[in-house]
C-alpha cells in the first residue's frame, strides 16, 4: 500500500504533548461520529492489516484496540510477548520490523523501556499508534478521559481536574496533563511525597486531598507497583486513608463532581467498592468511550 496525503508521522500517534489541540478535538469530534453510528461493522478499513504489539499486560486497551479495527473491517494479528521470540530474548525493534516485512499497514504497540517507541517511529516505515509507552505517554487512554469529559460537561475549558495517586509513574497523568491545558482546563495534582514528580516535565500544582476533592473531575490513579524498584513505604490502607476516594470522602462531592479512573481499579485502596459503582463514576464509561476514540485513531492512521 502507498501512503500518499499524509505522511508516516501525520498518521501516528505518539503522543498528546506534540500534538495540536485542533488535531485532538479533530479526533475527539471523529470518535462523536462513530459513537453515533449504529451499525456495529463499518468495514472502511476492510484489507488493511494491523498488528497489535504488546510487550507489556493489557486488557482494556487490547480488546478495545481490537474491538475498533474490527469494527471498521480491518484484518488483526495480535502479538503477545510471552507467547513469541521475544521470550528468546527477540528485541522489540527486531519484532517490529518482521511484523512490517510481512506486510503490516499500521502497528499498535505498547512496551515498557523508555525512549524506545521514539527510535522505533524513526525506523519504521509504517504508522505507529502508541498504547502505553513506559512512563512516558499513553494518548489514546488521554483521549478517551477528554471524551468522557466532554460527554458530562459540553467543552473543556476552564474544566478544573484534579489527577490524584501515582503521578510520578503515570503515563495517563502525562498524557491527559498535556491534553487538558491545550485544551483551556485547570489541572492539579495530589500524591503522596514519594509519588509526586517535581523533577519531571510535568508540571501542575500539588494541592491537598480535601482541596482536590473540590473539582469537576476527580481522576483516581492506581498505585503502579510494577513500577516502583525501591518498594512503597505505606501499607495500602493507609494509602486509602490518606490518599483514597473513601464512600464518606464521596459524599462529600459537588453533586456535578465526576470520578474517573483508567483501570485496572485496586477496589479499597485508591477508591472504595460501592464509590465505583456509583452514578458519579464514568469507569464503566471510559472502557466503552475507548472503542470509538480508537476507531478514530486507527481511521487516521489508515485513511
Ligand atoms: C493504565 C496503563 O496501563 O497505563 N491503564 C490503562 O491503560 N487502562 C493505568 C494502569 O495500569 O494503572
Ligand atoms: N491498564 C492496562 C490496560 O488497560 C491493563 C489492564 O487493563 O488490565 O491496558
């Protein structure tokens, strides 16, 4: 296939903080579109081939990946390190670039070491969609959090989000972070010491739980063990203490107040059981938000 209009570069998508903000609501506006269609197969990208990399764990990303390309027709192969050559110590560019010999037209690829995405967009010649790199970015989950958003409040700015837990190893804090102040949002963090991130890139204001309590959005982050080389220095219910969106923190809310998490959710520790079954929370909505953000994303990347 010969990839004319747009370039490589214009059809990945790497990461929200070098993205335009006319191309993100671009995307948003397009996953509005395909939320509205009916019809569950649209097969515009029926005989384009996409290859699903996942170096690392996955569910909601995966399935929702897959789900979208094949909703829009696409053929899919999905890789899964530990089932490949990789557990023969294949690296990930080597994997990459059989996958493209064979005839790939896109990849999605989610992997843990840093830097590594940026090498492999350089190298490779079809486009790359990021699904979770490192610490680093994670845009397509940033996206669909934009899109829920926008479902419960019509526009972004001056929308006040508070991010709370782990910002220092969150690639959903990064990516959303980025996103929200291009977009005219008020965005602030709240973590324990030894998950702030004063050194990194990242820059909104720490504010205490009570205050962070107080926004539009409250976005709850996991603790990311897999993460943390030095171990965590507080028990996890003490974390739900200090740091956790507690049934009686929850009655507290404005009524408007919206609860967000990106999944996997540690169920009582960084939110309790019945506060994530609750009206407020937009969980359940964002796995399904993940779908037609995709279908954009892979659109994009295809058409
Ligand atoms: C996040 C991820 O993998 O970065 N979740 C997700 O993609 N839905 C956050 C997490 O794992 O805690
Ligand atoms: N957060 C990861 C993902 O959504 C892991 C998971 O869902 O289990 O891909």
């Amino acid at each position: 296939m010969i990839l004319t209009a747009k370039s490589i570069k214009e059809r990945s998508l790497l990461g929200l903080k070098e993205l335009a903000a006319s191309e993100i609501e671009s995307i948003l506006d397009r996953a509005s579109h395909w939320d509205k269609q009916e019809e569950k197969l649209v097969p515009v990208l029926a005989s384009k081939f996409v290859a699903n990399m996942f170096f690392e764990n996955s569910t909601r990303t995966r399935f929702s990946f897959e789900m979208a390309e094949k909703r829009l027709g696409a053929e899919v192969l999905n890789f899964a390190a530990a089932a490949s050559s990789v557990a023969k110590g294949e690296s990930i560019y080597d994997t990459v670039r059989t996958l493209e010999s064979m005839g790939i037209d896109a990849g999605v690829i989610r992997l843990k070491p840093e830097g590594v995405l940026a090498q492999l967009a350089e190298k490779v010649k079809v486009p790359l969609v990021n699904a979770g790199d490192g610490n680093n970015e994670h845009p397509t989950q940033a996206l669909l959090d934009l899109y829920t958003m926008r479902q419960s409040f019509g526009s972004l700015k001056g929308l006040n989000v508070s991010i709370i837990g782990d910002i220092k190893h969150s690639r959903v804090a990064r990516s959303n972070l980025w996103a929200l102040q291009k977009l005219g949002a008020n965005v602030t963090f709240c973590a324990p010491d030894m998950m702030k991130a004063p050194e990194l890139e990242i820059h909104a204001p720490y504010i205490s739980i009570d205050e962070a309590l107080k926004a539009d959005v409250v976005m709850m982050l996991r603790v990311q063990l897999e993460r943390h080389d030095k171990g965590i220095d507080m028990k996890a219910d003490e974390y739900r203490k200090r740091f956790g969106l507690t049934v009686e923190r929850a009655a507290k809310l404005n009524p408007s107040t919206i609860i967000m998490h990106p999944a996997p959710v540690n169920r009582n520790v960084e939110i309790d059981d019945a506060v994530v079954e609750s009206p407020a929370s937009r969980i359940f909505p964002q796995m399904s938000n993940g779908v037609p953000i995709r279908m954009a994303v892979m659109e994009r990347a295809l058409l």
